[in-house]
C-alpha cells in the first residue's frame, strides 16, 4: 500500500511541475509574441518634401493622405528669387558645383522613423537642391526611401543617382514615382499603384 502511494504521489508531482513548465513557456512566448507586435506598432514613416510651384506639396498630401505617415515641408533660410531667370540660373549654380542651401526648420525626431518618403520637383532634369540638403543634414542610415516627383516632362531625369550618391550603402531606395505637375492633385490611384508595387501596401 505504500508503494502504491509512494508511485501516485511521485506521479503527481512529475505532473505538477510539468504544467508549470508548459505555462512557463507559454508566458514566454507570449511575451515574446507581444515584443514583437510592439516593434511592428512602433515603426513609422514620414513624408519630406521641398515645392515651389504647389505641384510636389499636392503630390505629398496625396502621399500623406494614403499611408497615414506623418509630414514635412522643407523650406530655404533664404528663399529663391522670385524672378524665374534668377531662380533657374541660382540652381544651376547649385546643382553644378553640388551646393546645399540652408533649411530654416529641422526635423528633431528623425530616429523614430524607419521610412522616409521624399518629394522633390524634377529641375534641370535633376533632384531640387533644398531635397539634397535635407538628405545631407541627417543620419540616414538603415532606413527605407521612397522617392517621388513632380515633373513637367513626366520623366526623372538623374534625381534618382543623385539620391543614391548622397545617401550611405545601407540606405535602400526604392523604385521612384514621378507624376506630371499638373495631375498631383488627382494622383490617388497613381499612388495607390506605386505603393502596392514598392511592396509599402498589398
């Protein structure tokens, strides 16, 4: 008879701490499940953009309006002239001997994102020199870029080597959209496509 009671208990203790080992387990696997949940929620995007004319800004709103990422407009200490002439010939200037004007504002909390969308007016056939600034001024390091433009002829010229030269090695840049001034206010399924097809949306 002891034995018999001996073996029953013997088999209930092996029982008991093999139930509590299961919830073990499973507490950490939650937890584990929950760490990851949270670094999904906590990544976030944001769009940057530099316009002059309002085209680039539309595109942007548009941009904004569809990812739900937060907003940046660049804007120049010292603005451009408003003599169209004087403008082109200052960015020529700019582009050619790859100067970075001056950004009045900063963005402060560039670490918390791990997308940046970046929106440049296509000028003399190449990148607006206030977007290469803002790629110069900051860490860019390990995130995702996702270029877009407005342009009057519809095509990206070399904006897209621009951005990858100024940009480090572990920096990816993504397939680049580029939409004609004059249709980014009604880009949404323009944009809607181009996001699907980056792999940002399914």
């Amino acid at each position: 008879m002891k034995k018999i009671l001996v073996i029953f208990f013997s088999l209930a203790l092996i029982l008991i701490l093999s139930a509590c080992n299961n919830n073990q387990q499973s507490t950490i696997s939650d937890k584990s499940e929950q760490a990851d949940t949270t670094k999904q929620t906590t990544k976030k995007s944001l769009v940057v953009y530099y316009s002059q004319s309002g085209h680039t800004k539309a595109l942007a709103n548009v941009i904004q309006k569809n990812t739900g990422a937060d907003i940046f407009e660049l804007e120049l200490a010292s603005p451009y002239p408003d003599n169209y002439n004087q403008m082109t010939e200052q960015v020529g200037k700019e582009q050619a001997d790859h100067i970075t004007p001056k950004l009045s504002k900063k963005i402060e909390n560039i670490n918390d994102y791990d997308t940046i969308f970046i929106g440049s007016p296509i000028w003399r056939s190449s990148l607006a020199p206030p977007m290469a600034s803002f790629i110069t001024s900051y860490d860019l390091s390990g995130k995702i870029i996702l270029p877009f433009f407005t342009s009057d002829s519809g095509t990206l010229g070399n904006s897209v080597s621009v951005i990858n030269s100024l940009v480090s090695s572990d920096v990816t840049v993504l397939d680049a959209l580029v939409v004609q001034g004059s249709d980014a206010t009604n880009a949404e399924s323009t944009v809607d496509d181009w996001l699907k097809e980056v792999g940002f949306t399914e």
